[in-house]
C-alpha cells in the first residue's frame, strides 16, 4: 500500500508540528497533496479507470477548499505551503 502509517505520520510530522496532530490544516492539505500525486500517476497507466477519477476530482475538491480557508486563515502560512507542495496557483 502506498500510504502506511510511517508515511503518514512523517507527512503530519513535517507540516503539522507533531504526528498525533492530524487535525491541522497544513498536514491535512499536504495527505491530500500525496494522495492526489500517487492517485494522478494511477490515472496516467489507467486512463479508464472513472471511479479513481471521481474520487480525485473530490479529492481535489477537498484541497481546495481547505487551501482557500488557510488563505482566509493566514496568508503567510498559505503562501508558503503552496511553494513547499509545489501546489499552482
């Protein structure tokens, strides 16, 4: 499996300040950063695979929204999170 708990926990570590922190924007915007990059390369080998597609576009969704509520939160810390996950826009 591609998401284990190591990684996990190494993503929260990074951009949430501590692992039990899973609830922090920043670390919950940079899983699903992971998730999207592991799920864009599944699509590149299967391109008719539509539930994995609906699932990314959710997904995507989802960062979305929380990117625009950091935006909203603190400019600075969205700013540099967006350079760090090397995330457009």
């Amino acid at each position: 499996m591609y998401l284990t708990k190591e990684v996990k926990a190494e993503i929260f570590k990074k951009y949430g300040g501590s692992e039990g922190n899973t609830g922090s924007t920043e670390g919950q915007i940079a899983l699903f950063t992971h998730r999207i990059n592991h799920l864009t390369g599944h699509l590149k080998r299967n391109h008719k695979d539509y539930n994995t597609e609906r699932s990314l576009v959710a997904l995507v969704g989802k960062r979305r929204s929380l990117l625009d509520y950091l935006k909203k939160k603190d400019i600075e810390k969205y700013r540099s999170l967006i350079k760090e996950l090397n995330i457009r826009k």
